[in-house]
C-alpha cells in the first residue's frame, strides 16, 4: 500500500519564527528566504496504523487503521521508508526540516497556515495558552480537519513528526550538528498551541517511542495515488 501522496511545488519561503510572534525562540532563528528548486511529493497523512500493518502484517488489530501509527522510533520509521522504496520502486524517505516547514507553511508567513492564530476546529491540541484544557484529549483519525493550501492534512497538531535531520541548535549556517538526536515537527494533540507553529521544533533521541509521536514520507519521484 502506498500512501496516498500529493505534489508540493517548488517555490520559495521564509524559514524560523517571526519577530511579531511572541513564542519564536532562538531554535527558530535566524529567519532566512529558502528556494525549494524541485517539486516532491509528500504523504498526505502522517503514515497510519493501515499503511504500517501493511509493512508488518502484525498485530494493532484493536486500533482504528486510520489512526496515525505512534509509538515509532526515527530507526523504525526509516526502516518502513526502505521497505517501501523497495516495494514502490521509487526513494521514499521523511522529510527534511526545511522540505517539512515548507509543506507547513504552503505560502503563509503566519505563525499558523490558518494565520496569527489556530482553534480546535482547525487542529487537535489540548491546552489553551492559559492551560485550560479545551481539546479532546486523544488522538484523531487522520484528516478530520482542512488540508492547507498544498492539500496537506494534520501539519497542525494530533501528532509530532520525524524528519530526516539531525538537530542543530539554530539556523544559523555555522550551528553546530548533534548527530545523536534528530528533528521533530508539527506538535501533538497533547501539546498547547505555541507548540504547532510552523517554525516550532523540538529534539529528541532517534530511538524514542512515544504515543503523540509519528511520522510522513515524501518522494522525489511521481507516485501514484
């Protein structure tokens, strides 16, 4: 099963956080204009429980197949990216940091693709800024609310996501690589809203497992749907 996919066109953006935007933190900085100079193609979803069952064939039977798989290491979600380059074809892999933010943002420069800023109509998070819980405190099937501009779902919130990128600190040109954790994006259904910003990022070591913790694919190459 491949998953279903959608082009992302190339074009140019601003990455990091904004200075009118009050929770841009130095990982977010400096901002700088980036050129994506091809196309990819991105999964539309975070990979679901049905799209890791038809790799493992295994177990998860008690879970609804479109929910996001979670509880997946950066190892294992590289591991289901080569097991599905080999069956497609084509390289799948996760996305870069800069492919992901991108993909995010789908020609916004907001803090949010749905601008200054995101409501429990439009993204799964639990806490209001003031810490009142106004979420509904679980995951969510995918794609339960509007796509961004790209037609991509769930960049906002239900799940973080892995990408590709070992961590740097800022992005700064000369910021120093720590190979031993990598990039994660996009915030979760447990998270307040600061935290599915566009900009924001998080670090964590490559082998952990966590139950708002996910990932997507993208393709260089054409991919059916």
């Amino acid at each position: 099963m491949i998953p279903a996919c959608i082009e992302v066109p190339a074009g140019r953006f601003v990455r990091g956080g904004s200075a009118n935007d009050k929770f841009t933190n130095a990982t977010e900085l400096p901002r700088s204009e980036i050129e994506i100079e091809h196309p990819f193609r991105m999964s539309i979803c975070p990979i679901t429980v049905g799209d890791w069952q038809a790799w493992k064939q295994e177990g998860r039977g008690d879970c609804n197949p479109d929910l996001p798989v979670t509880r997946i290491s950066w190892f294992q979600a590289m591991a289901y990216c080569e097991w599905l380059s080999r069956r497609s074809g084509k390289v799948w892999r996760m996305p870069t940091e800069v492919e992901w933010e991108y993909a995010c943002r789908a020609g916004t420069s907001t803090p949010f693709f749905t601008g200054d800023i995101i409501d429990t109509a439009q993204a799964n998070f639990l806490y209001a800024e003031d810490g009142l819980k106004v979420g509904v405190g679980e995951m969510l099937p995918v794609g339960c609310y509007e796509a961004n501009a790209f037609g991509l779902h769930d960049m906002h919130g239900n799940v973080c996501e892995w990408t590709c990128d070992p961590w740097r600190p800022t992005h700064a040109s000369d910021a120093p690589v720590d190979s031993s954790r990598r990039v994660v994006r996009g915030g979760a259904w447990d998270y307040l809203p600061r935290m599915l910003r566009s900009s924001w990022r998080d670090a964590l070591d490559p082998g952990t497992r966590r139950d708002n913790l996910g990932f997507r694919v993208v393709t260089e190459c054409r991919c059916p749907n």
